[in-house]
C-alpha cells in the first residue's frame, strides 16, 4: 500500500511535527524531519527565539490519523490532523504539512481498541525486555493490541513495522469507562513541569499552552480542539470563584481573541488567590505559580471540560 491524496494514512514516528509550509522549516529543524524524528535532539538545538518561531503549527503523535489532501515530488505531504479539532482553519481538523516519509498507509487488518500509553517517555522494543526499536513514544499516544500481555509484556500494532512491538503492560491504560474528571487530568499535566516551551509543540519534549491541555486531556480518550480560543468553545463557562483544580483559566487582552490557558492547580482563597500550571512563553517552560499580575489583569474566565 502506498499514500494517496483523499485518503487517511498514519503516524510512524514517535512525534511529528506539523509546519506551515515545507519552505518555512530552517536548517535547525533538520532533526525533525527525518524518517525517524529525533524530537530531542532537535529541541535541544533551538534557541529561545527559534522555540516561539511561527514555521511550528502543532506535532501529532504515533499512530495518529491523517487525512492525506496532497503529495509533492519533493516528498512533502499537506495533511489534516483529523484528531486535532481546529474548527476555524478546517472543520476537519488541522490543516498542515509534514514530511510522507513520517506517514504510512492505514493497515485495514488493524483493528481493536487502542490502549493509551501513560508512561511520560518510553520505548518500544522488538521483543519484551528486547532491543528499543522505537523511542520517544510519548503520554497520550494510542496503540492497537497485537494480542495478549506475556510476562508483564504488551506486543503492539506499530504503523511502518511489520512485527508487533513490545512495551511494559503497565505503562499502558485502557480508556476509562466512565468520563475523567479533571483533576485526572491535572495529575497528568503536572508531570510535565518543567518540560521546555515550543510553539506547537505537544509532547514532553517540548509544548506549547494549549497543547500541554489537549495532552493531559487526550492521555484520557478526550480529544479537546488544538487551540486555546477553540478549546474555550468547547469548554463550559464558569462563575470566577467556582473553578477547582483541572478546571482551565483562559486569557485575552482586551478587544483580542483569548491567546493564552492554563490548568488550575488550587481552590482560590479569601482573597482571589489564584494558581496554575501553564506553559509559560516568557519563561519559555512549563510552570506551577499564582497568577502573576499581567496574567490577572487579562484573565477573562475559568471553564471546565
């Protein structure tokens, strides 16, 4: 099988990243443009100008569906991301482009319910407790049984392999019956603190605002839109006061469109005390804090998912 526009085709690497145009990458995004996309080695390589670079759109993780709307000669692929929610730039998902070599073809003979790998970074191995074929695999990705655990051990469906690979049964979760609540998905989220910021980014690599929401909620089966303004559409409005810990803070100046969310990590006090963990821009990682003044100033509500 090979790709073909009209058709949905899938993730192969661990992280890939979703750019404006192929023209927009520069020479220090090499790394994450191979077949195999380093992901690390090309965060490390960015500078704090080149983390907040606007060439950056989102990153989809492995076994993540596409739909295939173009192929260029030069092996590029225009996409959507039918699993990232963007209503105002195509209500079919992201729209973006990312190189084909980082995609394969939907293998019909996959079928089952996925599992979700909860482990923050792991790898996959050729067999249990065997060689890592695949690292990098992050929170939050969605992996197909390929048959029963064998001695602690989960074999997997990996698009692009054509054996099934292994990882620990207990870094993997079955979606839960019964919707999460959010402090669920608070718990997920601050496991990465500290993790570098990267506009678009969506892995515990490196992550952006909004991604670091749609992670914690997608390690739980809830897709949330990609962008902030979006995931505040799709979010309920709350009276300010009543938010808990999971519940989101969204931010706007004033005449703008919200720009910024983050989680909420503590009950607000006697005096409006107010904390959350958000992927900061100026900070240029992931933080735990109060809301320092600029941040209340354009605070324009709490939602719940």
């Amino acid at each position: 099988m090979e790709l073909e526009p009209g058709r949905e085709a899938v993730v192969r690497v661990a992280v890939a990243t979703l750019w404006t145009s192929p023209e927009a990458v520069r020479p220090v995004d090499q790394p994450a443009l191979t077949a195999r996309a380093d992901i690390p080695t090309w965060i490390s390589g960015l500078d704090t100008d080149q983390q907040v670079g606007d060439c950056v759109l989102s990153q989809l993780l492995l076994g993540e569906r596409v739909l295939v709307s173009e192929l260029r000669p030069d092996g590029w692929a225009r996409v959507v991301a039918v699993e990232q929610p963007a209503a105002k730039l195509d209500p079919r998902g992201y729209p973006g482009w990312l190189p084909a070599d980082q995609l394969a073809p939907v293998d019909p003979a996959v079928t089952g319910r996925p599992l979700v790998v909860d482990a923050t970074v792991t790898g996959l191995r050729a067999t249990p407790n065997g060689p890592v074929v695949l690292p990098g695999v992050v929170v939050g990705t969605r992996l197909v049984p390929a048959g029963p655990a064998r001695d602690g051990w989960q074999p997997v469906h990996v698009p692009g392999q054509a054996a099934p690979l292994w990882l620990p049964d207990g870094q993997l979760s079955s979606a839960p019956a019964e919707p999460p609540n959010a402090a669920d998905a608070l718990v997920v989220a601050q496991r990465l603190l500290h993790v570098v910021y990267v506009w678009g980014g969506l892995s515990a690599y490196g992550i952006d605002c909004s991604g670091l929401v749609h992670l914690a909620w997608r390690r739980f089966g809830v897709l949330l839109p990609r962008d902030a303004d979006d995931q505040a559409q799709a979010t309920t409005p709350l009276p300010l006061g009543d938010e808990r810990p999971g519940d989101l803070y969204f931010f706007a100046r004033p005449g703008r469109k919200i720009h910024h969310i983050g989680i909420v990590t503590a009950v607000p006090g006697d005096h409006e005390n107010r904390r959350m963990l958000h992927a900061c821009y100026r900070r240029r990682r992931v933080v735990e804090e109060p809301l320092p003044a600029e941040r209340t100033a354009t605070l324009v509500g709490a939602h719940r998912v």
